[in-house]
C-alpha cells in the first residue's frame, strides 16, 4: 500500500497551521515534519498491520491433553506462544488444493481397512 499521500498529507499540515505567522513559522513547522516522515510511515504500517490482525477469522480449538506440551515445547525455543507456533506450523503446511495424493477417504470406508488386521472374529 502505497502510504505516501498520507504522509504528505501529515506532513503538510503543521505548515498550513503555521501559514498564519509567517514564513519562519512555517519553516520550523516543516523541519520536524520531515524529519519525522519514517516515524510517521512506520507507524502507519503498524497501524494498518493490527488492524489485518483484527480482521482476521479466530478459531478457538482446545489442543488434546497429550499435545499441548508438545506444542510448547516446540514453541519456547523459538520464543513464540504454543498458538503462534501452530498457526506457523499451518502457515507450512500444504495447501490442500494443490496436493498431489488424494485425501483421506475416512473411517468405514474399504481404503481405511486396508493394512489392517483382525485377531479374532466375535460373533
């Protein structure tokens, strides 16, 4: 996004304000401004970054007991949150879309017994 016009725009504005007393005012009003543009440019990046922040969709899902020490421990050393790690951990993950095997067909179905045994027949 291209952040200049704002950035002109803020810049611009102590100058007009000080338009009222003079050319020196104006002068001292415009050094600061641009001096501050990268502050003002970071900022607004900033600004524009939690708001995608926000607007992204929330999941709440609560890991199995036996995985939730896993991800943490996967996490620390990374310094980032068990939550932060599983969402770069999905982040990673293939796109289902564009995978070259066939998913999973599921339980009861003739692919999911395939491999399988039985020990004994009950009947």
């Amino acid at each position: 996004m291209d952040l200049m016009p704002y950035v002109d725009d803020l810049r611009r504005e102590p100058s007009v304000a000080a338009d009222a007393d003079g050319d020196e005012a104006r002068a001292r009003a415009e050094r600061p401004a641009a001096q501050l543009e990268p502050t003002i440019r970071l900022t607004l990046l900033r600004a524009l970054s939690a708001e995608d922040h926000r607007a992204a969709a929330r999941i709440n899902h609560r890991l199995p007991s036996g995985l939730t020490p896993r991800a943490e421990k996967a996490a620390a050393p990374e310094g980032l949150s068990p939550s932060a790690w599983v969402v770069r951990a999905i982040s990673a993950a293939p796109d289902p879309e564009e995978r070259a095997v066939a998913p999973h067909p599921g339980p009861g179905t003739s692919a999911d017994r395939v491999g399988r045994t039985c020990a004994r027949w009950v009947g």
